[in-house]
C-alpha cells in the first residue's frame, strides 16, 4: 500500500488539516493518509502543546469512519524530540510492504535542508507538497521525488484556534463537530 504521512502536532487538528488530507487520499496515487501526531516537534516549544493523548483522541475523532484517514501514535513510541528519519525508518522496518510518501506544506520547504537527515529523506521518499501562499516553486536545496499540489485550502491555523478560544471566540466549523464537543467539554486552550 502507498501511504501519505501527514506528520504534524495537531494542536488541535482542525478542517484545514482533514482537507489536505482528503485530498490526498482521495485525488493522487496514496490509498491512506496517516495523520503521525507528533509528541514533541523539535521546533516547537512543548510547553505550548496539550498532552499528547489528547491531540491524538482528538485526530480518531475527526477521522472516525473514514478509512483512508487514520491517526498514528508511532512517534509516541520513539525518542523525543520526534526526528522525521527516526519515524520512517522505523515505519520501514516495521511495515516494509508500504511505500510512505512525506505530506508537508510549501513553507516547510525552505527549512527541510536543516532537518536530521535531509539529504537521506529526499533520496530516499517522495515527498507529496500542498501549495503555501508565499512559496511557489521548489528552493534549489530540495532535491529528489518532489511533487507540487495545489489544493483547495483554509486559511486557519491550530494557533488561531487557541488564540480564538483563549478570547473566547466560537471555532464552531473550524473543528470538526466532534472535536469541538471535547474541546467545550475538557475546557481546552483557556
């Protein structure tokens, strides 16, 4: 099986991410996209990030009865910081039937050189990239299988969500329903 990786902290995932996700699934050559939640991004501040369990529980809520989409706790299970060599090398090992194809949006493109192992990743995977405002074209350090996608996209953000909810703003529609309903009840992000 040809599967996406959709590596992110989905703090909290939100229709942004489900529609990216759909559309891969749905309108290229990948049967699955697996959402890999990441407990600790090595660019982010943990501090920042609800616990791990819940970003995942919420990912299963938005994706239930879909499946082509499904959430992953692989990273869970692997050092920490999460380095995205570290995860498909043990997706490899772990399921060497499946061909995985790296997920990432157009403004990760200018940092990838500086990730654990790029050269490696970019020999070794293809990467399946959703067009950015601002970023429009391959930087010249990105080399290898490097496919551009553009893709009907929402212009929120995890960060918006918290910043509306600490505000208290409603993020009704902006979240699937169901993990809407568990933000209300846990009384997430206030």
């Amino acid at each position: 099986m040809r599967i996406g990786l959709f590596f992110g902290s989905f703090n909290p995932v939100h229709t942004g991410h489900l529609i990216i996700a759909s559309y891969f699934a749905e309108n290229t050559d990948l049967q699955q996209v697996w959402f890999i939640v990441s407990p600790q991004n090595p660019f982010k501040d943990k501090s920042s990030l609800l616990d791990e369990k819940h970003r995942l529980y919420m990912v299963n809520l938005a994706v239930e009865n879909n499946y082509k989409l499904q959430a992953s706790n692989i990273e869970f299970h692997l050092p920490q910081p999460s380095y995205t060599i570290h995860t498909l090398t043990y997706l490899g090992e772990k399921y060497p039937e499946h061909t995985f194809v790296l997920l990432m949006g157009s403004d990760n493109l200018p940092s990838l050189h500086k990730w654990k192992q790029a050269e490696v990743i970019m020999e070794r995977y293809p990467i399946y990239v959703y067009m950015r405002r601002g970023i429009e074209q391959l930087p010249a350090e990105v080399k290898g299988d490097v496919r551009l996608f553009e893709l009907p996209l929402l212009d929120i953000s995890s960060t918006l969500i918290r910043q509306y909810i600490r505000e208290g703003k409603s993020i009704r529609y902006l979240v699937p329903e169901n993990v809407f309903d568990y933000l209300q009840e846990m009384r997430f992000y206030r």
